[in-house]
C-alpha cells in the first residue's frame, strides 16, 4: 500500500529531517513510528500525506506517486486518508459537529446520514455532549478527541496519527487505542507516532523507529 524509496526531506537552511529512508508498508498493517523529539516521524507522516513533498526519492501510496502529485488532484487523493496531527487544524469559527462534518461533506455525503455519522464520531471520542460548542472553548484534551473524530468519521483506509494520545488521560488514551485497534482489524492501516512505548507492548503491531532522520529499525 505504501512504499518509500530512499526518500530524503531536507528544509530550507539546510536540516535533513530524512534521510535516504526506504520503507514497505502492506494494507492492513499497524504501525507504531517511534524515536526521540526530531527523529523525522511527523516529517515522515506528512510526506505520506502529501502535505510535504519530498526533496528526493518517490513515495507511492495506493499506486500513486504522490510526491508528483498535481495539486488539483490532492484532495481527491486524501478522500481516503484519515489525519490526525498534534496542531490540530480546527476550523475555529464552526461547531464541534461541523469540524466532524466536513471530512463527509467534501465526500458529498450530506444531511440526516452525515449528521448521524458525525454524532456517532463524537460519541466515541466523549464529546457527544459538546457538538454544539466552539472549538475554541475545549480544553486541549477535548480538542485533541475532536480532531480524532474528524479523521474517522469517513471510515479512511489509512490513518495517520502524530502522537494521538499525547494530551489525553490513561482513560481515554486507551478507549482511543480500543477504536484504533477496531479500526485496523477491519482493514484500516495504521501509522502511529508516540512516544508511549506501553502502547507498542499492550497493542502490537510493528514497531519502525527513525533517528536522526535515518531508518533504525523496522
């Protein structure tokens, strides 16, 4: 599903956040990214997600190169993709269930069925009592559950997630983890950054871990 080929990202200055990184990964898999602060894991989830391109290599996911990608093309290509990063991107100036309902709406899904989906998002995250609220009033715990249920709420083949429990209690870190691991044994790919190394050893999955930029184990 994805396959990376001596893929190199380097920002202007100078940083190289990867290096020559080489990486198969098969639908349906799990995947914990992990590695200290810098290591390259967000760099190598936006790439992954077109949000980037690369500075060298190709990068084919679903048998797209995306790294060619044009960008009238992107939004289609992400239809699929469900994001979760730790910035968030709310939009500020809607409702909680309307953040929810725009992954549905870009799919033309609209009305009674978008409207139960987004609720049922929500309530799976604990935030079924908010839909109403601004975004803007949510602790950051809340808004971090809010971007979850955003990224689920159109079933994606593939989810990316940059530290999705980072802000979270146990509680809810592991009710989250519950949904991904749902999610993944109905055939979702998974690729998870964390630090949370409990996470790897209660969930499984396989383990990939960059440093420096660089491929270390996978």
């Amino acid at each position: 599903m994805i396959e990376l080929s001596d893929v190199t990202k380097r920002y202007p200055g100078g940083h190289e956040a990867l290096s020559e990184l080489s990486l198969k990964i098969a639908q349906g898999e799990l995947i914990f990214l992990t590695g200290h602060s810098g290591a390259g894991k967000s760099t190598l989830l936006k790439l992954i997600a077109a949000l980037e391109r690369p500075t060298s290599g190709t990068i084919v996911v679903t048998g797209q190169n995306v790294g060619r990608m044009k960008r009238a093309a992107l939004p289609y290509f992400r239809r699929n993709i469900g994001l979760i990063f730790q910035d968030h991107k709310l939009l500020y100036d809607r409702s909680v269930i309307d953040n929810v309902l725009l992954p549905l709406h870009i799919q033309g899904m609209i009305g009674a069925d978008a409207a139960k989906r987004a609720r049922a998002a929500l309530d799976k995250v604990g935030l079924l009592g908010k839909e109403r609220a601004r975004p803007i009033t949510l602790s950051g715990g809340e808004q971090q559950r809010l971007c979850i249920a955003r990224a689920v709420v159109s079933r994606p083949a593939l989810l990316l997630a940059d530290e999705p429990t980072a802000n979270l209690d146990s509680a809810y870190a592991r009710d989250i983890m519950d949904m991904f691991r749902a999610f993944n044994q109905v055939g979702v790919t998974l690729l998870i950054a964390t630090h949370d190394l409990d996470l790897i050893h209660q969930y499984g999955g396989r383990q990939v871990d960059l440093a420096h930029g660089r491929l270390v184990r996978a």
